[in-house]
C-alpha cells in the first residue's frame, strides 16, 4: 500500500503543477496586456522634447567639443605635439567653414525695403 500512496502522491502533485501553471500564464497575459495599454517613454522621446529648449544648443556644442578632444586625445597617444597639431588643423577648419557660412549669409539677407 505504500507504493499506492506515492504512485497516488505524485499524480496529484503532477496535476497540481499542471494547474498552478495554467494559472500563472493566465496571470501573465492579464499583466501584458495592462503593460501594453500604459504610455511608455523612451530615450528619443526626451531627447525630442529636450531639443525644442534653449538649453540644448550649448549643451550640444559642449558634448561635440568634448567628444572631439577626446578622440583627438586617443588618436595622439599621448603624445601632445601630434595632439595639438591635429587639434590646430580642426580649429582651422571650423574657422574656414564658419568664415565660409558668415559670407553665404550675408548675401541671403534682403535689402530693406525703405531705401
């Protein structure tokens, strides 16, 4: 009789197994669809709403300047002849196309219209 009880005994854990699970997939699929039905933000989100303020143009000028000096730092390897070198031929270049977009602007701007 004793081998009747366990034979008897995991039947009923199998089955009891077999509905605790049933009732957790139920209990997931109830959850996913109140996830699914919540507003989520992302990262492009922010980043859109951020790029509408005022503070996000000295903000980006800051991160691109220390993104650039920093790669500038890794690609002289220490050695701060070719680190100024590379970084003079940049500040000449910046200088070349902000020169280049003042000249441009001046011949969009319209005459006045009282002369």
């Amino acid at each position: 009789m004793a081998q009747k009880r366990s034979t008897s005994g995991r039947k009923n854990s199998t089955t009891r197994r077999r509905s605790s699970s049933s009732s957790s997939s139920s209990r997931k699929s109830s959850s996913r669809a109140s996830f699914a039905s919540a507003p989520s933000s992302t990262f492009i989100d922010y980043f859109h709403a951020f790029s509408k303020t005022r503070a996000f143009a000295p903000v980006a000028a800051v991160v691109i300047l220390t993104v650039l000096i920093l790669l500038d730092l890794l690609i002289a390897w220490n050695n701060y002849d070719r680190f100024f070198k590379i970084l003079g031929f940049e500040l000449l270049i910046a200088g070349i196309i902000w020169v280049i977009g003042l000249v441009l602007s001046f011949g969009e701007s319209s005459p006045s219209s009282g002369e």
